[in-house]
C-alpha cells in the first residue's frame, strides 16, 4: 500500500525507489500502445495502422470526435478518447459504464464509438467475429495458440473475453519475449543488473 505496480507517472512516491546497485539506475521498457497495435495487427486493419502511427493517436481521436484541432484538444478530451479506446472499443464497455468510470456524458463515448465503426470497419469487424466466436465456440485461441475455455460463462462475459483475451494475451507473450531475450543479453555481457516488476506491456 501504495500498489507497487500502478504507481502513478507524477506521485512522489515513484522517487522513492533507487537502484540496489551504487552509481546504478532503474530504465523501464514501456510498449506504447501495445494492446492497440496487436489488435491493428490481428485485425488487419490499414486504415487503423495509418491513424496509430501518428504522434499522439488518444489526441486524434479526441480531436475527431470533439471537432477541434488537435493542439486544441485538452487533458480531460484526451483522457476520454484514451478510455474509451481501450474499454469502449476493444473490451466491450458500454458507453453509460464508461461515461459514470471517467465522468463525461454517455453521448460523448458513443460519439467516439461510432466514430470508431465509421472509420475503422475493418477492426470493427474482426471484433464482432471474435465476439461471435467465442460465443459459438466457448473457447478463445490466441495468435501463439493459447487455449481459454469459456464454458459456464454468461453470453456477454464470452463476447467480452473473445476480444480481451486474443489482444492481451498477445501483449503478454511480446512482454515476455523481451523478459527472457533481455535477461539472456544482461548474462551475455555480465553485466550486474536485475529485471523487476514486469507488468502487462511495462519492465
């Protein structure tokens, strides 16, 4: 208490922590974006691909759905679009949940929903194939060939999962590959350093 692995970037807290080693320093490894650009991978979705490679892809999304530039767009827009990229669109979040988590109105997270079909519908239907799948199926196979069995499950629990599951999973053996490739490359070179806290798409 404080959770070590949630600590926000700007808590005090964080400069607390110092390396074991004298002189030594703490690097994080930190795969930006990860979740949304395995499922731009999975999905094969170019149009999706485009707009993730821009330099702030939460600001642009925020800037279609609010209709402002994007240097106008402020924290609290970004924040918005930021949350419901990730739970309004990849995990199923309904727009009233997502509106009464992050305090905003149930309108302006169905406006980027929708913007989200219009613009990206090649994502927006591998989605609902994954959703359909696992429904049919009770089960999730991921990319590296995973199995998660979904029985005893409710129907939206499955559709939830089908797409949580495929993405995060993902993320999860990218993360670590890194783990085990870096602690090989730190024996390599002898060099007297440890790995900590690995963490969904955070070293």
């Amino acid at each position: 208490n404080p959770n070590v692995q949630q600590i926000p970037n700007q808590s005090k807290f964080k400069d607390i922590f110092r390396s074991r080693f004298e002189g030594g320093y703490i690097g994080t490894i930190d795969l930006d974006r990860a979740e949304l650009g395995i499922a731009c991978l999975l999905s094969n979705d170019t149009t999706y691909f485009t707009a993730l490679t821009v330099d702030d892809f939460h600001s642009l999304v925020a800037s279609k759905t609010f209709q402002k530039p994007v240097n106008e767009i402020s924290k609290k827009e970004r924040f918005t679009a930021k949350s419901v990229n990730f739970g309004g669109v990849l995990y199923g979040g309904s727009a009233a949940g997502i509106a009464n988590r992050i305090h905003v109105e149930p309108e302006i997270v169905q406006a980027i929903q929708d913007w989200y079909k219009q613009g990206f519908p090649v994502l927006t239907n591998w989605i609902e194939e994954q959703k359909a799948e696992a429904v049919k199926t009770s089960q999730v196979v991921t990319y590296f060939g995973r199995v998660r069995n979904l029985n005893n499950l409710r129907w939206d629990q499955k559709r939830r999962i089908g797409v949580n599951t495929a993405v995060q999973s993902v993320a999860s053996d990218v993360m670590l590959y890194i783990v085990t490739r870096l602690a090989s490359l730190l024996r390599r070179d002898k060099l007297k350093s440890k790995i900590l806290f690995p963490v969904h798409d955070e070293l």
